[in-house]
C-alpha cells in the first residue's frame, strides 16, 4: 500500500443547500487543527475543477480565524462551487483514475472528503474502490448533503432540516395570508421532491397551536387522482373556506406520469426536470370548481434560505463534517458520516459512519406509516420524526439588514 | 353636529402584508389604553363584515394582555380579516351609507380607524366626506400598508420595509446558489408590483460587502425590449457566468403590453391580473443562447415572510397606528396618518397626517433619478432611500421551531 502524503482534500458536489457549507466548515475545523493532517485543500468546483487542479489553500484561508468560519457555516450555496459531474466507471475509463490519482499523489493527498448527495456518495464510492483495488493508501470519505432527505444509512440528512423548517414558517405564514378572505378559495403550493416526499411532508409542521397550516399533502410516495383531491377540498370547506395545499414537485398519476412532468427536458443524468405540479393542478381546480384558485412554487428559496436554518440542522451539519475528519484519521474509508437517532423526545442522537457501496444510488422514501388512512396528510409517527430536525434558530449576522455571507476569493 | 359616542371601530382591508398587524397593534394599544375612548370594536373583514355586525370586542381581548398584542405584532396576514370592497359613490348609493351610518350611530362610534392600501384610503375618504356633509361629528382616520410602497403622501408605505427585506435577503441567498457551478446560466426572479417597481428596486440592497446580489434590475416604470436584455446579459457574462435577473410582475413593453399579461383576467376593481413575467423571459433567454435559464416567481410569501420582518418598518408600523389615535384624539378626520423622512443617515422621520383626498386612488411611481442611465439598476440615490427600511430585525416567538402567531377566536 502507498500514501501520498498526509494532506487534505474536501469537494462540494451536486445542488446546493443552505447547509453544505455548515458541513465544509465541519470538515476544515478539524482538518486545520488536527496535528495529523498536513495542507487542508478544498477543490473549486468538486472533482471537475480538481481534475484541472483548481484548489484553495484552506488552511491559510481558515487557521485561526473563527470569523470567517462561522459566517461559512451560516453561507447558503457550495462555497467552493459544485459540480454536475458523475465520475466514469474505472473499467470504462482507466485513464481518468490515473490522472485523478497522479493528482492525489501530487499533492499528496492523505484524506479525500467529498460532500454531496446521491451522486456524490457514487463518486466516493468509486474513488475508495478504485484506490483500494489499486493499492493506494487514501481515506476516502463522504459527507452527506441534500434538501430531500432521500438518502439512505442515515437517519436523516444535512440540510433537510433547514429545508424543512423554510417550508413549514412559510405554509404557517401562507396559512395567515390565505386565511383573510369568507370566500372559497385554493392555495395550492409546491414543494422540492423528485422521488421522495420528504420536505413536502414538512409542511404538516405547520399545524401547531398558534397556527392552522397545511390542510390537504400529497406526496410522490402515492398515487394522486384529481377526484380524490375535489373530494378533499370539499370536505375541508366544511370547517373553513380557504384551503391549503401542500404537493410534491413529484406527484403521479396511477399510470405513473408526473402531474407536472416536461418528460422532453431530461438532466444530464437522465433524470425528467419537472415543473409546475401546482399549476396543473391550479388549472384542474378552478374549472372544477371556478372558486379563487392560487399557486404557488416555493422554487429555490427552499434550499438556500439561511436566514431561517434550523440551528439542529446546522449544528449537526458541522458535526458531520468534524466526525468525518475523525473518522479518516482512525483509518476509515469507503464509507459515509451520517447520523443515528437514539430518541425522538428528548431528541438524541450520535454519528456513525455507513458502507458506501450500500447507500449510493439508493433512495429512501417516506415509509407508509408516516403517511395517513387517507393519504392527503402524516401521521403523529412522521410528525415525532420530522419534529425534531427544525427546532431551534440560527443566528446569522446581518449588514445594513442583509445576511452576510462568507464568499471565497476568486482563485 | 352629531356625535354618537366615544366608542372606536378599526378594519382592515385590501391584500395582507407582514405589517399590517403591527398597525393593528399600535391603533389597539393607543386605543385601549386612553381613558377618552371607550369601547374598542373591530371589525372582522372590514367594511363588508361591519356591515353584518361581525364585530371583536378587542378591549376585552387586549386589555393587559402584552403577551398577544406583541405576538399580534409580528403576525403575517390581516388578523382581523380583510375584504375587497369598494364603497359606492355616496351620490349612487344613498341607502349602503344610510345603513352604515346608523350601524356606527347603533354602536357609538366616535373614532374610525380603517388600515389598507389605495382602495382603503378610498374607503377613509367617502366615509369622512359623507360625515362632514351629513353633521356626524366621528374622528375618520386611515392608517396606511401596502408592500407596494406606492401610496402618495406618505415616504414609504408600512409593510414595504419587510417585504423589501425579505426580497433582498432571498437574492443575496440566491445569489449564493447561482453561483455554484462554471456554466454560463440566468436566473430570473420575478418580484410583485403591478404599477410600481419599489420591491423590485429592493432586489439591488442585496449588493453589499458580503454578497454580490441582483445583476440587473428591470421595472415597470421603463418600457422593456428584449434585445436591450439580451445585450445586458452578454455584458454581464464578461465578468461572470451567473446572471441573477430582477424582474417586476408588472414590466411592459414599449406597446404598454405587460410582458406576463393574461389581459382575459381580470380582479373585480378591473386591474388586470398578471402572472409569468419571468416565465416569458425565460423562454426568451433560453430560445436566443441556449444555456441553462430557471425562473422564480417569488409569490405570496413576500407578503408574509414575518419571519423576517424589518425591524424598521413593524416598529414604524406600529407607531403610525398609534398616531392616528393620537390625531383623532386631537380632533382630525380625513386624513391619512403617514412617514415624513427628515434624514437618510442617519436615518429620522416623524408622523404626521395627510389630506386623503390628495392620496387615493394615485399611485407613487419609482422616480427616474433612482434608475440608472442603462435603466437595468438603481442609483446611490434610489439605495440611499431604500437602505433604512430594511435595517434591523424583528425577533418573532418560536414554537418547536414554527413562528407563533396569533389568531384571533371565532366569531
């Protein structure tokens, strides 16, 4: 076996989110005042600009300045910059892994971290077997990010949380916007979830003794018909006239097309790009109906609003990171930090590290016992799961009333 | 003269704003606490539910009780409900105002209080005008909000400050966002305002030390041509790969066509109602360079985002309901309590009361000296106004993580 060296490397990869630089600053922390790890690198725009060797020096950039590190850990985005960028399969495409590893051996790299999603925990787990089929002593490990929740091993995922407590203020405050008028009347909002319904279910959070939120949810885990729905609306019009609708990005039909789907638009991936569930359904419900129908897109917001981050989820997302580190240096690799519950209430939890190769390309959907009889909301056991992972606020620091944000000099 | 009591009577009316409540808390405040008042009515749904006799007693419900008028304060929406009802002309329609008379003589209103927009302060106006010329002696005073920020009189609308900050902050966050990855690509968010560019103009606050904000700024006080956009993109793309475009719902082209117009649709005061200027846009963009282009249409919670409330404006908010009791107490009627600015920095105001004849039904466009030359940004000028509004935040309660909010019982 040959090791590099004792340097560092960390990568950003995949879409963004309001905590992914909580779990990068987790990663430098530990790296910059470890006694064991050498230069802390960080690739500018995951393994694509790491290939053209586009690297920032971390350590000058974050040894001793805790500044500059907590407004990173409160940063929406990929600080580094991200990537779309899914590494061939080593049979396929020798010649890549010999460059990425004459790389690594160049500078000298000890430690690999790679924060990502799905396709992230995929590039770690190439990266590990190839390093360890080929001989080369490396730590290689993942740190996982996604605002859907949807991967597997570990309890929940870093970023959802503050994804989650996004969705469920803004139906709460949606809920006090809807609910001005006697007339009838459809608030139909959509929520980030390709496959899983994880955030979607969020918004049922909203229901709490100081506001009414969501009444009717719909995830992509069930089918949806559009007379189900009808008969949904009318019966919450008989409690009160405005309805709120919480649907998934992702919804189908029992034949299993998206409601919302452009099935022409197809990612790089091969992944159908969605859009406008709530719309469809917006134009369904008025001329089923022709009451006062709205929709709404939460879009973006959900995964880059920082100024509302769950502190549980930004804390544990530096927590994640800090754990990866230590976990390279008892030697692990192949392998991805993630989180175990232990308790509901109190919420308790631990870290502990997964196998890649199980995780990687799996996803986890919302379990049928999170979700009602009727199918149109969650139940006391998905709301003690959700619960926990919002509670708490960030403090982020502010400018002239604007967040401030930590930005990497242009390299 | 005629003066049927000293009782007071407060609505709301007109589209919800995160502010509103907190006029709604000055004027309770001020009115429960003085000894010249006697019982404080509100009327649920404004005009419309008055004229049913939906009426709150809010003394019984607020007086000594700090804990719900602080948490009514920073409550999104219009807690007492709103309606969208435009009184007749007194001369078409001498029976509605017969009635409402004799409800105010029923209920020995001295003092009415009625917070909205443009529509509102039209309603403030034919109710003093018709007291005056009928010798009912009852003190008629309205408190404006509107996100809009494009009520006359007044320098800057209650509820514009927060919507302002929530617009700014999303745009720094989506900023971060846009910038993850090296392909060239456009971001274009779509931000409210019909008539004026206020809230758009807002988007340029995201420029600061700490974050790069909006690129270009279009509103709908200059006409847009689709190549000047183009030119503007290609010129933005010299310095970066990511163009995060500011665009108002309301932006026309030079025929004086909305460019997101579905002129078929139109709300009962005969406003057409739009929907898709970015979505235009985007398909403009990406039909002429074929790059990556999303749209986001921030919607209804720029409205309602109390969580991140400007600590300016729902303090503002709150002491213009406070003064307009003061006024009426001193006697005035058809007026429109409102914000003189006698400083930008540092930043002072004063209250003071506004004839509401010279204020309804106009509209207070974006002046041409807060647009740049290339009509794609705002001057320091157009900053130098628009920072203050947005400074400081609000602290909004938290339960497990959701804001609370109050609500009032049923009826």
């Amino acid at each position: 076996m040959i090791r590099y060296g004792n340097n560092a490397v960390v990568g950003q990869s995949g879409g963004p989110t309001a905590a992914i630089n909580a779990s990068l600053a987790g990663v430098i922390n530990a790296a910059v005042k470890s006694s064991e790890i050498g230069k802390v690198y960080g690739m500018a725009n995951g393994a694509a600009g790491f290939m053209n060797e586009r690297l920032y020096d971390l350590t000058s950039l974050f040894d001793g300045n805790d500044t500059d590190l907590a407004l990173l850990t409160n940063t929406p985005g990929a600080a580094l910059g991200s990537c779309r960028f899914k590494l061939p399969k080593p049979d396929e495409d020798a010649r890549f892994y010999e460059s990425l590893f004459a790389l690594l051996k160049k500078y000298e790299i000890g430690y690999f971290f790679y924060i990502g999603g799905n396709d992230s925990m995929d590039t770690t787990a190439k990266v590990s077997m190839y390093a360890m089929e080929h001989g080369v002593d490396i730590n290689v490990i993942g740190v996982p990010k996604t605002v859907d929740n949807d991967l597997c091993g570990t309890d929940h995922t870093p970023g959802f949380g503050s994804a989650a407590k996004y969705v469920a203020t803004v139906f709460a405050e949606l809920r006090r916007d809807t609910a001005v008028y006697t007339q009838k009347c459809v608030t139909i909002v959509e929520v980030m979830g390709r496959d899983a319904g994880w955030l979607t279910a969020s918004s049922a959070l909203s229901k709490t003794k100081y506001t009414e939120g969501a009444d009717l949810i719909y995830l992509p885990e069930l089918p949806l018909s559009y007379e189900k729905v009808y008969k949904d609306i009318e019966r919450v019009w008989e409690s009160h006239p405005d309805v709120l609708i919480a649907v998934s990005e992702g919804v189908r039909l029992a034949d299993g097309t998206y409601i919302g789907a452009d099935s022409t638009n197809l990612d790089k991936f091969g992944h159908v790009q969605l859009s406008g569930a709530a719309k469809v359904l917006e134009r369904r419900i008025k001329d089923k109906f022709g009451c006062k129908v709205r929709s709404v897109e939460l879009n973006t917001p959900q995964r880059c609003a920082s100024h509302i981050g769950s502190l549980t989820d930004i804390t544990e997302s530096f927590g994640v990171g800090s754990y990866a580190v230590e976990r390279a240096l008892c030697g692990e690799t192949g392998v991805m930090a993630g989180i175990v519950r232990k308790s509901d209430e109190p919420y308790e939890t631990e870290y502990k590290t997964f196998d890649i190769k199980s995780i990687a390309n799996m996803v986890k959907s919302v379990p049928s016992e999170y979700i009602n009889n009727d199918g149109n909301g969650i139940t006391e056991a998905g709301l003690a799961y959700l619960r926990p992972l919002i509670v708490g606020e960030t403090k982020p620091l502010y400018d002239n009333g604007i967040p401030m944000h930590y930005i990497f000099p242009k390299l």
